[in-house]
C-alpha cells in the first residue's frame, strides 16, 4: 500500500492475496466518507489524476469512473502481487483509463503535471512523509490539488472495555513507532500540507464505529492479525496473548452489545501555491 523503497520497510501490514481481502473491507467501512471528500474536491471527466500507495486500487477504480475515458489515473504501489489483482479488477471493472505501475513515488517520472494527488493511510507509514509531500507536490500542475487521509490511532475505543481491543490498539501503536512511522499523523495532516507548498487548506474528521457487528469489528480483528508477526518480532507480545486476543475479537464481531470503533480519520486537501 506503500511507495517503494521510502516505506518498505516500515510497513506493518501483510500483502498479497491476504493484504487484498482486508484492503476490500477496508474499503467497504471507508468508501462513503472518501466518495464525499472525491464530490467536495470536485474530482470532475477529464482530470488527470495520480493514486499514491493504492493498494488494491478501490479508490484509483472511483476516481477513474469519475473523470471518464478523457481523464486518466495513475496508481502507484510497491506491492507487485496487490497490482496483479487490481489489474485484474480493473479489466473486469471496463476501465482502460486506469493505469497500474509498480514503483516508488521517487522513481516516478510523467509526462505531464496531474491535476489531482490522493493519497490514503500511506504518510502514516513514513518516516518522512515531509519529504513525501514535496514530491508529490512537484508532480502536480500550477493550482492541483492534493487529497490526503490518514489516522489518529490514538483516539481508538472500545466499550465495555476490552482487554483483547486495548492489545490491537498498543500492538499496532508500539509496532509503527518502533519503526520510525507515526500512527498519529492525522492531526498534522494541515500543517504538513502547508510546509510543503499547499495553500486553500481543507479539514474533515470522521470516525467510524459500529455497535452491531461487521465490517468495522471484522477490520479491527484482521489488522491484530496483520501486525501480530512484525509485533512479534519486535518483543512487544508473545504468542500466546497475541493469539488468544484474536480469538476473542473475532467472536467480537459476532457481538451486538460491544461498541467497537476505527481510528480518528483525518481528512486533509489543498492547492498548490
């Protein structure tokens, strides 16, 4: 979901075929909020748009419905496997204005500026995701926007209080600042923007949450099992907790009398200066 050689590293999630289904729920709890924030930017037929760490391209495939066969997308990710799948949904999906390229933001040359920049839930897994922005920004035309969204994992929460919850949400926490990324950067999102050339600054926050059981409850079990290995690996847990806590959040999804919510979601856009 990331872009190449900046983040690889960093990254906590699994990829692949297993990283796909949990991007497809992903995408199911977060395709509202993202769709309104795509009709508030005015992403209109004809634009030339780029989709930064895309995934498995569930929002390359909306911005290219929206600017129709005169616009273009580009998607970019360094997950090789997760672009074979979204080039399969792609073709399946009739859009041959959308293009996958398996490479690294900074290895990334156009042939000409876009007008638009989205990128989700990728600066959080930068180290620098200042130096980020300033490439992207160098990709886009006099006046083009970027569209940014990313979490505050910080604001998480559960009730009642869940000792399985509180786990997923110190794991996912610890694993990313123990590899230099911020879990938090939704709150600076603004201020970022604007150290790196953008003027016009736009803020939406959202969080989504569920008291009957689905997708958000379903997501927040996966993404225990998706940073169990990297927390792991980093002496954070054991494997005996970190299974246990897995077992009890899957029967969580199956449970109406827990409120269960996702990170904070900050909602950043502006115009380059």
């Amino acid at each position: 979901m990331l872009v190449g050689a900046m983040a690889e590293r960093h990254y906590v999630h699994v990829g692949g075929e297993e990283g796909r289904d949990r991007l497809r729920v992903l995408a199911r709890i977060f395709a509202p909020a993202t769709a309104a924030l795509l009709d508030r930017i005015e992403i209109v037929a004809g634009m030339r748009c780029l989709d930064i760490g895309c995934g498995g391209g569930d929002v390359s495939v909306e911005l290219a419905r929206r600017v129709g066969p005169r616009g273009a997308v580009i998607a970019i990710d360094f997950d090789g496997e997760a672009l074979e799948i979204a080039r399969r949904e792609a073709v399946q999906a009739g859009l041959d204005n959308l293009t996958y390229r398996h490479l690294d933001l900074f290895a990334l040359a156009l042939d000409e500026p876009v007008d638009v920049v989205f990128t989700r839930f990728v600066l959080t897994h930068l180290r620098d995701p200042a130096t980020a922005l300033r490439r992207m920004a160098g990709l886009l035309r006099p006046g083009g926007r970027i569209v940014v969204e990313d979490a505050d994992a910080s604001a998480n929460f559960c009730y009642p209080p869940e000792t399985a919850f509180d786990l997923y949400s110190r794991l996912y926490r610890e694993t990313m600042r123990g590899r230099g990324t911020d879990p938090d950067i939704g709150p600076k999102l603004p201020q970022l923007l604007r150290n790196a050339g953008f003027g016009d600054i736009g803020l939406n926050v959202y969080q989504p949450a569920e008291f009957i059981g689905g997708d958000i409850k379903l997501l927040v079990a996966l993404t225990l099992d998706s940073v169990a290995q990297p927390a792991l690996e980093a002496g954070l847990t054991n494997s005996d907790e970190i299974n246990a806590a897995s077992k009890r959040l899957y029967e969580l999804v199956k449970d109406d009398n827990t409120v269960m919510s996702m990170p904070r979601i900050v909602q950043a856009w502006g115009r380059l200066l």
